[in-house]
C-alpha cells in the first residue's frame, strides 16, 4: 500500500521520471531549501518508440524498461520508500493494460509508480525549473519538450497560471515523419508544420498571457542548444536564427544515420530530427526569438515536491481546499462527517491492518469534498462527486490518487456500487472498501446534519463484521438514525459485511 509522507528531515531522498523517451532518478539532500544532488542515473529506454498502434508495449521494450527499472532499484534500496517518488507519464498514460505492466515496474524497482496526468506533469516540471528563481523577470514561460508531450506552461514568479500538455514528442514525431530515418526538407517543413498546429489552440492565449523570459527544460532543449554551441551559433540562448540553422544542418545531413553532430549525444541521435521540428514549431506558434535552457525539470519539482510533503507542506491539501471553495462546500458539516469517520477509523485500522496515516489522509478529503456534487443536483450526488474527482486536475495527486478518492466519495451512500471498487488496482480494493463503509456510516450518523452533535458510539471491526455500540437510549432518541442504519445494514450486506448496532 502507498505510505502518504509524514514530517521526517534529514537524509536522501529520490525522484524517478519513467518518461517516453528516457527513465531518469535524481537522488538529493535537501540543504536549507536547495537540492544537494547526490546521484543521477539516466537511461534512453524509448518507452514510447515500443508503444504500437494498439497501444500494447512490445516485448522487447518492456524487457528494456523493466531492466533499467531492476538497476534503479538497486540504487534506491536504502532509502525508506517514504522518500521515494516514481512517476509515469506520456506513454504510461496511453498504455493499453498500463495496469499490467505498472505490476511489473512497480515489482522491479521495489516503489510504487504513481502516473500523473499532463498538466501535473506541467506544474511538476515549472516547480523544478523556476524554484529558487527569485523575483528577476517574474513572467516565465517554460516549455518541456519530452518523448511523447510538450508541456507549456505561463506562470509569475513560482505560480504556474497557464498550463497545457499537448501531444508532440521528439519520440512520437520522429516516429510519424522521420520513421525510416529519411529526412527531406519537405518532411521537416511537414513535421515544423504539424507542431504549429496542435499548438494552435494555445496560441493565442499564451501569447496574450505574455513573459519576460522564455526558457527550456529537458533533454530535446538542451541538446538542441548544445549542437548550436558546436556549431559557434549560439552562446547561453537557443535564438530563432540559430535554430533556423539548426533545422537547415539536420535537413542537409539528410538520414537520422548521419547525424553525427558536436555537442549530440549518441542517445539522443535517433529522436532528434523529430524534437527539433517541435522545437520549431513552439518558435513559430508563439513567437519566441530567444530561450534560455534549464538543467532542471520534472525531477527537480518531483523532488521539491516530496520535500514539502515531508515537512507537512503537501500541495493536495491546497487542492483539496480549493475544490472545497469552487463548489462551495458546507464545512460545518464536513467536518463534523471527518469527526466521525476518523474517531471510527482509530478504532478499527489495526483489526483491519491499514496503513493509519494513509487512510487519515484520505477519509479526511474525503469527507471534505463528499458533497461537492450537490453543486449539480442533489440526486445522484455521490455519483456527480465521483465524476468531478475523477476529471478535475486536482494539482500533486496521481491518476490512482484521484480514483480513490473519488471512489470514497461514490460509495458514500446508496447500493455499494462493486463496480467501483473493480476499477481501482487490486492492491486497493480491500482497504477501500472497508475505509467506504466507515465513510458510510459517518455520512449516516449525520444526516440530521445538526450541528455540534457528538455521537457517543464505540466501534469493533472484524473481518465481515461491524459493530456499533451507542451509550444507553441513544438510539431511543434519535429514531430517524436508527431506522438509516437498518437500511445502511441491507446495503453492507451485498458488499459482504453484517453491521450490527445496539
């Protein structure tokens, strides 16, 4: 089961980036709020060149990954997995079964790897690559061009405002216009082309938005600037004309074979006509004339961010928050449901062996944001949370964070819907299901929704079983509550647990 953080200083901490095109990990300390970087471990695995129109990995990519996975794990054994981040993205998130292979990795690198949708990805990647910026030139514009997306993001000073994923890749559009290592001009001008228009939609916007500085992060930006360099065109910035002349140099070059250029990685070799076409592309849609270039990117936020949930500065609370304030939440209430729910939970977790910090944290948002479907319509509201929960982008939470979530929030009342529990990972389903019906009960005991009201209950969990004990002629006076709790029995019972209450 996922540990959720708890405040623990000191010591190393790591950052694993299972991207489309390579498999980073960043090892660090944290020195009075800087990385101290002890170990970097990189391997060009082209997760997403193994990817095939079925959206099934080949065999022999897999094996690729999940053997560099192996070697990571190796590095990472001593470090407690309270201080370990993995992440997924592109290409795990387009994986067809990505829950089979997510098994596998997960089995070979010993740590959970959490897939993160794009626009996390985009604010993960503005935290490394603006931490510690300061206030020189606050409007930023930061473009992350990886295997297989471009994340785009406009922020002031370290707040991202603007934040968009698009589907362009140096793997994924060499794959579409340079496959059999033929570059042509014509194909290069098709590709700089076709950049500019999935970008079409943002265009305007960000253009709008406007930045003091533009700069680039990863691997396709630097390595683009390090060929300008070799070539003496260019110094510390990319400029449109040196990566004029850059697109021109790969286009005489004419094979991907051929591309032996100074200051380009042999790895980088095979994707990188496709990345310099998007590189282009961004150029052209938003007008840039010059970029600087960052070291830092995905990991350095992946890691800043584990950071501050070590030192109880979790950015899901904030989110988890601002949900609450858009739909308008009743507090009052949820609080007085969280009361409940965690004065259930204590007396139950170590019968039913769960991970106590792990649940507090999830009953406790839970119980925050139940009611947020009532914003829509009071019937099926447990069913418009769920939908909500399940799209919103919901900022430092992972895509199986997310459905959790808003699986407690759907089986909050009603028929113990089964088919929710069926589409988390296996490893889950058990814990939510009992973590769902202490939800349950809370959300049960307070529907009089009367405010200050302490219930004076003690609870026993066993395996199939639930019993609640009311202090003498509680229930007496609260009839309303026992009649929902002979219901709520009949609705337990299909999902395989008797609740018994005296």
């Amino acid at each position: 089961m996922k540990r959720l953080l708890t405040r623990d200083p000191g010591g190393e901490v790591a950052a694993v980036d299972l991207g489309s095109n390579s498999f980073h990990m960043l090892v660090a300390r944290d020195n009075a709020g800087q990385l101290q970087v002890v170990d970097r471990l990189r391997e060009a695995v082209r997760l997403g060149a193994g990817l095939g129109a079925d959206l099934q990995l080949k065999p022999e990519v897999a094996t690729r990954a999940l053997a560099c996975l192996k070697r990571f794990g190796q590095r990472l054994a001593g470090i407690p997995a309270s201080r370990v981040r993995v992440v997924g993205t592109n290409t795990m998130r387009r994986v067809a079964d990505g829950g089979a292979f997510l098994r596998l990795a997960e089995k070979a690198l010993g740590h959970e790897v959490e897939v993160i949708s794009g626009v996390e990805e985009a604010r993960l990647v503005y935290s490394g690559v603006t931490h510690g910026m300061g206030r020189l030139r606050p409007r930023r514009l930061v473009v992350d061009i990886g295997g297989g997306s471009t994340e785009l993001i406009v922020g002031r000073g370290a707040t991202p405002q603007l934040m968009e994923s698009t589907a362009l890749g140096c793997v994924t559009h060499t794959q579409r216009f340079f496959a059999d290592g033929q570059i042509t001009r014509a194909r290069m001008l098709e590709a700089r082309l076709a950049a500019r228009v999935e970008l079409e939609f943002i265009e305007r916007r960000y253009r709008a938005a406007g930045w003091d500085v533009a700069i680039g992060a990863s691997g396709t930006v630097r390595g683009a600037w390090r060929v300008m360099r070799g070539q003496g065109w260019a110094e510390d910035l990319i400029t449109r004309d040196a990566l004029n002349r850059t697109v021109d140099l790969v286009v005489r070059t004419g094979h991907i074979d051929r591309l032996d250029l100074p200051g380009l990685r042999e790895d980088r070799r095979p994707v990188f006509a496709g990345g310099i076409a998007v590189l282009a592309g961004v150029f052209d849609s938003l007008g840039i004339e010059a970029m600087e270039t960052s070291e830092h990117a995905l990991r350095e936020g992946l890691t800043y961010d584990l950071l501050g949930r070590l030192s109880d500065n979790d950015v899901r609370n904030r989110s988890v928050e601002a949900v609450a304030a858009r739909y308008g939440v009743d507090r009052a209430h949820a609080h007085e449901v969280e009361r409940t729910t965690l004065k259930l939970f204590e007396q139950s977790y170590k019968a039913w062996q769960i991970d106590r910090v792990v649940a507090t944290r999830l009953l406790s948002w839970a119980a925050l944001l139940h009611e947020i479907g009532l914003v829509i319509a009071h019937e099926g509201s447990h069913r418009h949370g769920e939908y909500i929960l399940r799209n919103a982008d919901l900022f430092g939470f992972s895509q199986t964070d997310q459905r959790l979530l808003a699986a407690l929030v759907r089986l909050q009342r009603g028929k113990f819907a089964q088919s929710v529990l069926a589409d988390l990972p296996e490893a889950w389903q058990q814990t939510i299901r009992r973590l769902a019906v202490l939800f349950r009960l809370a959300v049960v005991l307070h529907r009089s929704r009367a405010p200050g009201l302490r219930i004076p209950l003690k609870v026993e969990a066993t395996a199939k079983t639930v019993t609640l004990q009311f202090r003498s002629g509680w229930l007496e006076r609260h009839p309303l509550t026992r009649e929902d709790l002979e219901l709520e029995s009949g609705y337990l019972a299909a999902a395989g647990f008797r609740l018994r209450f005296s």
